[in-house]
C-alpha cells in the first residue's frame, strides 16, 4: 500500500503495480475519483498509461487490511512558525497502525529530521499496534529523490538510498527497491544516517539557489546577463551549474 499519492507516491505505485498488487490510498477522494478515470492532474503519466497500472485507488481506509508492505510518502510541510508540521506523518502512522499485522515492513519516505523515525514514528506505531520494533514488525526509511519537471531524472534513474531497523529490514528494503530502480542501491549505515543525507541534499540545493538569487540581483545592477555568467563560469570543471 501507497499511502499519499502525489508526486513521490503515484510514481511508486506505477513501478511497483508492475510486479505486485498494490493500493493507492490518499485521503484526497477527488484525487481518487481522477485516477480511477485514468486521469492525472499533475500530468505525470497518460490516461493510456494510468490504465495499463494495475492498481487499486482507493479513499477509504479498509483498503489498507491484508497489506503486507506500507510505503507512506505524504508530505512534511513547514508552518507559519517555520517549524516541521508533523500531523500528515503522524496521522497516517495512526493510520496503519491500525491494519498492521505481525512481519508487515513500514517504510517512510517522508523528509525528516534525523531521529524522526527511531523517536517518535517507530513508538507511535508500538502504542497504536500493539506489536514491538524488529520482533513483529520492520521498519525503512528511503528518501524520495524526485525533481517535479525533471523527466530524466525520475525515480527509475536516480540512485535510491535504502536504510533499516535492522539488517533484515534493510535487506526487505533493499530487495524491493532494486526492482524499480535501474540507477542502483545505496545502503545507508541506519535509518538516522538516510535522514540526514535528504536533509543535506536539501540544504545543499536550498544554499545553491539562495546563492544565485543573491548573485543574480547584483549583476542585473551592473546590466550583466546572468545566464551569460553562468554559460561562462561553468567551463571549470568543478563549477556547479545552478541554471
């Protein structure tokens, strides 16, 4: 089961439904409706391809029994305080918790902060289930790595990190993954070392784009092109191209 369907979610259910059977479930029933018509909003795939997915939409929540694996890719915004707004995490984690059964494989790929999962998350769904981390059940953490626009940089052709509870855990995750995603697995050391690597990456393009932004204003001052600039700097080999 795929819990959220927007741009993480709705490609994972696409590659998958092409070796198991899947649920898609978002809590967004228009968004279901669509889909069963074959009809993306976000115009990742055609209404030919939508209807070659195997899959089941679904709004209501009895969908998710008899699951064995729940990837839950619903978003983490920031509040008006500029804080993490956890509630989607934490609702949807209250959400499986009650169709988990004894060896199910949870697996986030959310972005966190590192020790969200180990601290809050896995407690969360011991309370809720009333099954224990690594004895009843797994849990994995795989950072999504989607760039919206960015066709040939999709979730088959980026390298996918995969991190566990345990080893068998990351072994699950592990073997799941590799069958969609042709660019490579990458192991992370744990689930708080995956992360932190997504929070890096974030940091690093956030600090890029700040930077060209600051750079842009004052070359538009000195009537430079700062496409031009680019173009030209770019030409050293360790330049990062920030078009």
């Amino acid at each position: 089961a795929i819990i959220g369907l927007g741009y993480v979610g709705l490609p994972l259910l696409y590659e998958f439904s092409k070796h198991h059977k899947v649920t898609g479930f978002d809590i967004n029933k228009k968004l279901i409706e669509s889909l069963n018509k074959n009809i993306d909003d976000k115009n990742i795939y055609s209404r030919k391809e939508l209807k070659s997915c195997k899959a089941n939409f679904a709004s209501n929540p009895i969908n998710l029994k008899n699951n064995e694996i729940f990837i839950i890719t619903v978003p983490t915004p920031v509040n008006k305080n500029k804080k993490p707004d956890l509630s989607p995490l934490i609702e949807s984690t209250k959400l499986i918790s009650k169709y988990m059964r004894k060896n199910n494989l949870i697996i986030y790929e959310s972005t966190m902060y590192p020790g969200l999962t180990d601290e809050i998350l896995v407690p969360l769904i011991e309370k809720k289930s009333k099954l224990k981390i690594n004895k009843d059940f797994l849990v994995g953490y795989s950072p999504e790595r989607v760039s919206p626009g960015e066709s040939k940089k999709n979730l088959v052709n980026v390298t996918k990190i995969v991190s566990g509870s345990n080893l068998e855990a990351k072994r699950r995750v592990f073997e799941l993954y590799k069958k969609i995603v042709n660019a490579g697995i990458f192991s992370a050391k744990s689930i708080k070392v995956a992360e932190a690597a997504k929070i890096l990456e974030n940091m690093q393009r956030d600090v890029n784009i700040s930077l060209i932004n600051e750079a842009s204003i004052i070359f538009n001052k000195l009537k430079i092109n700062t496409f031009d600039v680019l173009d030209a700097a770019k030409t050293k080999w360790n330049f990062i191209d920030l078009k």
